[in-house]
C-alpha cells in the first residue's frame, strides 16, 4: 500500500461559505485568527520541518480569509519542498490579493466548483454570489502565469448531480482545465445543522453522471470514495482517463483537546463499512477497498453492488489506486 505522507495544517477563520454538506456552527469561529491560534500554525510548521516533512498541505474552512496568510504561506514556501492550499477561491478575485497570493510560491491550489451556473453553484455552498467570485478568481490566476498550479474539484451533491457533464464543458471553455478530483461528501453525525436528505445523492445518479463524463477527452479525472461495485463490467471496461481512488485515514494526533476532537470527528466521518456482497469482491480479499462510507452505504441499501472478481480487477487495475494518508500532526 502506497504511503502519502505529508503534514496538514488547518486555518480555521470564519468561511464565507456554508455549504450544504458542511454548515459549520458559525459561533465557534472568528472573523480572522487570534494570537494563540498563531502560535499553534507556527508550531505545526516547526514541528514538520524538524521532523524532515517536504510535503504541507494546507486547508481549514476558508484559509486566505486570514490576514496573514501571504505572509504565512509565503514563509511556508522558504522551509518545504511541495505546499498545496485548499481554499474556496472567493477571496480570490480580487485582482490585487491574487497578485499578492501568487508571488507566495507555493505549488498548487485546490479550488471546488460545484457546477456550471451561479445556480448550481451558489446553491452548494449556500453563498449568493460566490460563483461569480470563484470564476473571477480562478481567472486573475490563469491571467497572473504565477506557476501556482490550479486544481478544481467537486462534489456528487443533489444541488448538483445533473449539471456535471456541463461543468466540465464550462471549466474547459473558460479556464482551459477540467475539474480534477470528484468525491462524494464525507458525513459526520455530532454536527447538527446538517440534514443528509438536503444533499445526499444516489449511487444510481452518481453512476450516471460519471458515465456521462467518462466520454469526455479529459486526461485524468480521480474519483474518491465512490465504490467501484456501483458500476457494471462494462462500465469499468469502458473507463479510459478515470481512476478511482480509495484512501485509507490514519491520522495520528497529539492528545489535547482540541486535536481529540478533530480525531473523533475524522474517525466518524471517515467511517466505512462492508456489506455481505463485500466478501465476494476481490478488492476486499486485497485489502484494496476499506468499505463504503457509512452514511452513503445506509442512503443506498437496496441498491443492486457488483462486486468485483480477480478477473475483472486484473483488466481494470490501471483505474484503480489506493493509498495510506498519514498526515502526522505537531505535540
């Protein structure tokens, strides 16, 4: 099994977003971060480089919404070798901070877009407006050739669902990319403003979508989480440019209270489970696939699985990886 290891450093400000899979309790959270949450991103940081870590990945609810993130990511730049930023992109367009945030040097940045329209789009991530900033500012970026790599993903999301194929056209007519990274919404029970109805998306309508994206010319579109016994033999032969990713989550986190809670919440969140047809499927006897998240497999229960033989995998392997995320975390 392929180990991804990398350190992960979460900036938590206030988000402008609240999307429809993740409406984080708005109360917890400030506008900008306080100085004690400094001194944690600065101890991280120190904590990875001391411990020999090329790799940062840096994420949160909205990080550039920090205001000292250029100054923070731009010394992040001096220590590591690889530093990849998952933001929603708002920020970005405006054209004098997306001058400022693309001199940083980092490597890459993740930016999610969740349709074609404002409509699709705004309703994901329940921010009138949004969408026009997310395009704007992926655009000042294209425009500004700073190196930084862009990276679009998206979620399968009801909002959503029926909208894919034509968010892969747009993303290749107005930015020259097509969205890179597909998954399907990690759930977690202890958050309350949640409703899974609101958002959850059946395993038919997944397969659907991506077999209508499959015909597209795309070179590499990475598909997380979603089980690959929702498609039939001649879905799988079918697939040229889609890999389908199943990544298992070890984070080991020091044991203060607020790292307890990130703990318990990933260990939730990330729960996957098998099904009896499991025990026929190759991928499980390989130790390839870790199950279906939980809440998905629950929303799709009577829901027609394929496991898949050894046969079939060994004419399908190149589409699929699997690996061990062990981001580490600082004491």
């Amino acid at each position: 099994m392929k180990e991804d290891k990398f350190g992960s450093i979460l900036i938590n400000p206030r988000c402008s977003n609240n999307c429809v899979f993740c409406k984080p309790d708005k109360s917890l959270h400030n506008d900008d971060l306080g100085l004690e949450e400094e001194k944690k991103l600065l101890k991280d940081a120190l904590y990875f480089r001391k411990n020999g870590f090329k790799r940062i990945d840096v994420s949160g609810s909205e990080p550039l919404k920090y205001s000292k993130i250029i100054e923070f990511l731009s010394w992040l730049s001096k220590s590591f070798d690889d530093i990849s930023l998952l933001d929603p992109g708002n920020r970005l367009a405006d054209k004098s901070f997306a001058s400022r945030f693309a001199k940083t040097g980092i490597s890459r940045v993740f930016i999610p877009i969740y349709g074609s329209e404002a409509k699709y789009h705004d309703a994901a991530v329940g921010n009138p407006g949004a969408f026009n900033q997310v395009v704007k500012g992926i655009k000042n970026l294209l425009e500004l050739d700073s190196g930084i790599e862009i990276r679009l993903t998206s979620v399968f999301l009801k909002q959503n669902i029926e909208n894919f194929y034509d968010m892969f056209v747009f993303c290749r007519k107005e930015f020259g990319i097509y969205p890179w990274r597909l998954t399907m919404p990690y759930l977690h029970n202890d958050n309350k403003n949640i409703r899974f109805q609101d958002f959850l998306v059946s395993f038919s309508d997944i397969r659907r979508a991506v077999l209508k994206i499959s015909r597209l010319d795309a070179e590499d579109i990475r598909i997380e989480y979603v089980p690959l016994c929702i498609f039939s033999e001649e879905d799988l032969l079918g697939f040229n440019s889609i890999r389908f990713f199943n990544v298992f989550y070890l984070y080991n986190l020091s044991d203060d209270e607020i790292n307890k809670r990130i703990k318990d919440i990933v260990k939730d969140y990330r729960n996957q489970e098998y099904l009896w047809q499991c025990e026929k499927c190759f991928l499980k006897k390989d130790g390839i696939c870790g199950g279906i998240l939980r809440e998905h497999l629950l929303n799709n229960k009577d829901y027609h699985f394929n496991p898949l033989s050894e046969d079939l995998y060994n004419r399908v392997k190149k589409n699929i990886a699997f690996s061990k995320v062990n981001p580490g975390v600082s004491k």
